[in-house]
C-alpha cells in the first residue's frame, strides 16, 4: 500500500490571539517555505483566522487543518479539525467529548505545566488499568454532550514535546504519561512570534495516499487518532535555525512593504535591523540552542 509522510505544526497563534503577533497569510507563507506540510492555527479561545487559514492553505501549497486552543476548567486543550469554538471553561472530559462529536481530535498541550494554564496528571481521563474503562481523574459536572456514564472520552494525543518548554523536564514527564498510557505523542512549536514556527513539528504518516498533494485533513486527523505519528524536536531548531531566524525577518517585512504596512523610512530600517539581529543572533547562540535541545529530547 503507498504512504507518504507529512510534516505539521499542530500548535501555532497568530494576531488573533491575545499573545500572538502575526497575520495567517503571513505565518502559512513563512510555514510553506521552511518545508512543513500544514500547520494549524490555534489561537486562544477563538477560532475566526484559524478558519480562514485553513480556507486559503491549498494557495501556499498547505493542507489547510482549523483548530484552536481552548481554556477548559482544568487547562488547555487544543481542537484540531473542528469547525465551530469549544464552550470554554467546561471540564476537561466534557471538552474533550465535544471535540470528538464535531470531528476534530483533541490533543493535551504543554502538560502539567501550571504557569501556562496545562492541565495536571489527576485531571486527564486515562484507561483504568485493571478493568480497561476509562476513568475519569477530573471533576465531572452536568454534561450538555451525548456521552453515556460509564463513558468518558480520552484524549487523542499528548503533546510531548513543546519547543517553549526550555529545561526539558515538562517534556519528558509527559514523553512517560504518554508512553505509560499508550497515547500517540506530538510534536509542536507553540509559536507566537513568525521565527518560531515549525521549531518542533510532528511527522505523520498517512497511508493509501501517492503525494502530500492528495492527502486531506481527514486523513492527517485520522493518522493522529491511529497514532502513526514521529515528533521531531532535535532536528528542527539546529537544521532550521538559520532559515528561521533570517527568512523569518525577511519574510516579516517583505510581506508589510507589499500589504502596505510597511511605509516610513523608520520603519524599514527597523526591518533591516531585525535582519541583522537575527543574523547575529542565529550565529552567536548555534552552539548554546544545540546544546539546551539535545538536553530537551535526552
């Protein structure tokens, strides 16, 4: 049977989150260069750009995938795949059962990371390892979702290795919680600045398919549910430092000198500055970022 892989950035925030600082058109271009097959747009608690995103990816050469980071009762929790925003601030088992009747597939982000809203270990609904059910670790209050009571929806993946995640103890404890309970794990960059994208990705592969050309976003979200995925962490921020950091700026004020944006002197030179800074700064840090990312996957 033919199979092809595909390289996506699950974990992405545009200017339409609170955080994020860049326009889709702007993150999809910078994605399609450096070589990545999709990325998904998941701002926080809203889903409008993540939606045109997805509409306009096929112009960049990108499968277009919708998705959106949600604020749960419990934590985060990103949507990939559904077309329509999550309720917010439910339990993390109701918001997870939702995801799964509207399609998309539900992926634990930066675990058991308390400073930036991840959900703890306790609260995670996890198979019951002596009767195989699943048991719910989280509080469970009156559902509006179909689900029966013995019937809690579990997670599809575990966001195992974020690239925001620096000293690498977040991501090991959860490379264990998703190994300990079969999860299939992911790779992601979390960007929120243009240069970050792609730094972590993950690597799926999707069977039945001749090209990354003919696969659609059903397929990559069935390869995350059947957990035919690879992350990559370790390859990312050394290969791709450069082009990163350098086309990054350059893509950044090419793309507001042909929208306009970009119109005084003062601010092309900024421009030219941030080329230069980024230069400098992909040169003098190589050997520190190669280092601190060979500490994250060890």
């Amino acid at each position: 049977m033919s199979r092809v892989t595909v390289s996506i950035d699950t974990h992405v925030h545009s200017d339409d989150s609170y955080d994020g600082h860049e326009p889709v058109e702007l993150i999809l271009e910078h994605a399609a260069e450096i070589g990545l097959d999709a990325v998904v747009i998941t701002d926080h608690d809203v889903i409008g750009e993540s939606k045109r995103a997805a509409d306009i990816a096929d112009e960049y050469g990108l499968i277009g995938i919708p998705g959106v980071e949600v604020s749960t009762a419990h934590g985060h929790l990103l949507a990939i795949g559904v077309e329509r925003m999550p309720p917010r601030r439910r339990p993390y088992d109701e918001t997870i059962a939702w995801i799964h009747e509207h399609g998309g597939v539900a992926i634990v982000p930066h675990p058991f990371q308390r400073s930036r809203h991840g959900v703890r270990e306790r609260n995670i609904p996890v198979p019951d390892p002596e009767d195989g059910e699943i048991e719910a670790k989280a509080e469970v209050a009156d559902a509006d979702v179909n689900t029966e009571p013995d019937e809690i929806a579990e997670v599809d993946a575990i966001e195992v290795f974020n690239a925001w995640l620096f000293t690498g103890y977040r991501n090991r404890r959860a490379r264990r919680f998703a190994a300990e309970y079969g999860y299939p794990g992911i790779a992601a960059s979390d960007a929120h600045h243009l240069e970050y994208v792609g730094r972590a990705f993950t690597e799926v592969e999707i069977e039945g398919r001749e090209s990354v050309d003919a696969v659609t976003a059903d397929d990559v979200l069935d390869a995350v549910r059947n957990g035919t995925t690879r992350v990559d962490g370790r390859r990312a921020p050394i290969r791709m430092a450069a082009k990163h950091y350098v086309g990054a700026a350059g893509r950044k004020s090419g793309y507001y000198a042909r929208t306009g944006a970009v119109r005084s002197a003062t601010a092309t030179r900024r421009g030219v500055t941030e080329v230069v800074s980024t230069v400098r700064v992909a040169v003098s840090q190589g050997a520190h970022r190669a280092a601190r990312v060979l500490s994250w996957v060890t």
